[in-house]
C-alpha cells in the first residue's frame, strides 16, 4: 500500500449564499480536492478549504505545499506508517487544512483496504448526528427568515449565530429576535470570530443572559491574553475556543490558561489523527467539544460526521454539517441530504466518497 502520489486538485464552486461573519466573507468555496494514490490502485479522497483569515493558507499555497513539499517526502511510504507521514508533515509548521486533508485521505485507504467504514475504524459510535446550521451576518429579520426555512425543510434546531459586529447591540438583537422566533425548543449559541472586545463580549452576554445560549465562541481575540481569561471565567455557559486552538498543543494552552472551557473539533483542519489527540485532551481534562464547520463542501461535511458519529463525546451534541446548502452545486456523485435535521455517514468501506468526474472537469481550475 505504497503511496505513489498525492494530487492537489484546485476547485471552485459559487455560494448561492455567501457566508458573513466578523473575521471574513465567503463567496466561492475556492477548495482544493486531495487525493493519495497507492500502488495497489486505492484511493484516498478529502478536501482542504483554504481560510485565508483564519490559518493564511490559499487554494494556490495549499497545491504547492502539497505538490513541492509533502508530496516528495510521501511517496514510497505506506498507507500504514501514518505515524512517519506525521513525522514528516510536522516538519512544516502551519498548514493544516492541507495537512488535515492527506491525513483523512489515508484513512479513507486504510479502510478501503480494510473494507470497513473509516466511522468503524475510528470509534463506531453511532451513524448519524444532529445538525447545527451557522446563520451569517445579515439584518436580523433576514437571519430570522433564515433560520425559519433552515428549520422548516431540514428540520435543523439548532443554530449557531454568527456575532461580532460592532456596536454588539446589532447582535445582541439579531439573537433575541431568533429567540422569539424560533422559541423554546430552538438550541441557540453563538461565535464572534474574535470581533468584540472582552468587555463588549461581557456586557452582550449579561443582555443576552435570559436567551438560553449553550455556548459562546471565540467573542474576543486570545491573544487579548488578560482580558480573555477575565471573560472566560464570569461566563455563565462555556466558552469555546476555535480559532485560537487549532491543535493539540494550543487546546491544552487555552484550557489550562483559563481562555476557553469548550473546544470546536474541526476536521479541516486536524483531520482524524489530530482531531483524535483534541479529543482525548478535552476528555482527559473534562471538557466539552464541539464538532464545527470550516465551511466545508459536501466532502468535508462528510468527513467532519464521520468522526463525530464516530465518537460518544462528539455525537453528544448537533455538528454544524449544514454549510454546504449554501453552495450552487458540490463533487459529489450521490448529494448529501439532511433529513429530520440529521445526517448520516455512508455506509460501505473508507469514507465513502464518490467524486463526479463531470462536476470535478466542470469546476476544477487548473485546465
Ligand atoms: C467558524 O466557526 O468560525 C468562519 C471562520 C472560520 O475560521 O470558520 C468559520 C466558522
Ligand atoms: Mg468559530
């Protein structure tokens, strides 16, 4: 099971609706397809989505750290020395959507040639999760008529609020008509892509204390170091850390520094290996996780459920799985479908994943 190549496929689709929050804008997913070939003629598939403003990488810095730097130091070693595939991708620092991606393409062989689901192989908890979807910036009777549809033709009941606009009282608004919507039953949190300061973060969560949120992300920047941990520790909910913990290392950091009490697992960007070291830790320490989005096509949604069905912890709470409804079309051959606000990983062996060759020629940029 040798690898004989790692393609870097760049790809771009339209949002119909584009994605607004406080550190960026999506228009296009501008993704770049991954897939490891082996000598015995499996193959691998995953997807890196580059998020310029969270991590630095671009479609065009995730093909050439793929093509020039990974790729050379991969080929010969086999599908099962992941342990020296890391070895060898940790010797670059950064980049790890496309990391990420080589890391959940080699699982997807490993249980191609195992011919058992990738969700066996990792935990095999369950085949599902309920779906969280992310409701952007917009005015707030928009986002409202939003979540409204969202609810009504997939069933979804949880909603996660993008906020960080400044003056926060925008937000603060835009949260407490939602509530007013979609009522009681409705599981609301919310993530501020760092755009709030500690103390506008701590007065929008004293307003919002009757909303019922079960959780806030990522209100202020981390690196406000002081301010952080002064707001983390008068919370009423936990806070989640994302983009501020985006490995191991940086997970334990923010917890035992007291700037987070929850953690988002994003399959993005620390595939299946690393998302299973964030795990443990946030188990070992007894922290909540959260399974969140990249904002990934249909591919990285499919991986993302797989390791949360995977695992009890993950599974506890709804996964944002729904970001690719946004999208004007997607590679897959069989769409992804949410159904009573619940998806499901495929069955069958590795990940499942069926590229369409007519949609990948259609939408691929380097031809
Ligand atoms: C999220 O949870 O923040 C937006 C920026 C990013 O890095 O991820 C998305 C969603
Ligand atoms: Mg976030």
């Amino acid at each position: 099971m040798k690898i004989v190549r790692v393609e870097a496929v760049p790809f771009a689709i339209p949002y119909v609706k584009p994605l607004r929050f406080a550190s960026g804008e999506v228009r296009t997913a501008d993704h770049v397809l991954v897939r490891v070939h082996t000598d015995e003629g499996l193959t691998g598939t995953a997807e890196a989505p580059p998020r310029p403003f969270t991590y630095g990488e671009t479609r065009e810095s995730i093909v050439a750290v793929i093509d020039k730097i990974f790729e050379p130091q991969l080929l010969g070693l086999s599908a099962l020395e992941r342990q020296v595939v890391h070895e060898r991708l940790d010797r670059t620092v950064g980049n790890p959507t496309a990391k990420a991606a080589i890391d959940m393409a080699l699982w997807d062989i490993l249980g191609q040639a195992a011919g058992m689901p990738v969700s066996g192989l990792l935990g095999g908890y369950t085949d599902r999760m309920r779906v969280t979807h992310m409701v952007g910036f917009a005015p707030a009777a928009e986002m409202v008529a939003e979540a409204e549809r969202i609810r009504d033709v997939y069933g979804i009941t949880t909603f996660k609020v993008k906020v960080g606009r400044r003056p926060y009282t925008e937000d603060v608004a835009a949260c407490r008509a939602l509530r007013t919507a979609l009522g009681s039953e409705a599981e609301l949190y919310i993530d501020g892509n760092r755009g709030w300061t500690a103390a506008e973060s701590a007065r929008a969560l004293q307003e919002m204390a009757d909303l019922g949120l079960t959780f806030a992300e990522e209100l202020c920047p981390a690196d406000d170091v002081l301010g952080r941990r002064w707001l983390v520790a008068q919370s009423p909910i936990p806070f989640i850390a994302d983009e501020s913990a985006t490995r191991a290392a940086e997970v334990t950091r923010e917890l035992l520094g007291g700037s987070a009490t929850a953690i988002s697992i994003k399959t993005a960007r620390t595939g299946f290996t690393a998302s299973q070291r964030v795990l443990h830790t946030c188990e070992g320490l007894g922290v909540e996780a959260v399974m969140g989005n990249q904002i990934d096509g249909q591919i990285g949604t499919l991986c993302s459920v797989v390791f949360g069905a995977a695992h009890r912890s993950t599974s506890r709470y709804a996964g944002e799985l729904s970001n690719f409804l946004d999208m004007a079309d997607d590679l897959l051959s069989e769409p992804l479908t949410i159904e009573n606000g619940t998806l499901r990983i495929r069955e069958g062996a590795g990940l499942g994943i069926d590229v369409d060759p007519d949609k990948l020629a259609r939408y691929r940029q380097d031809r």
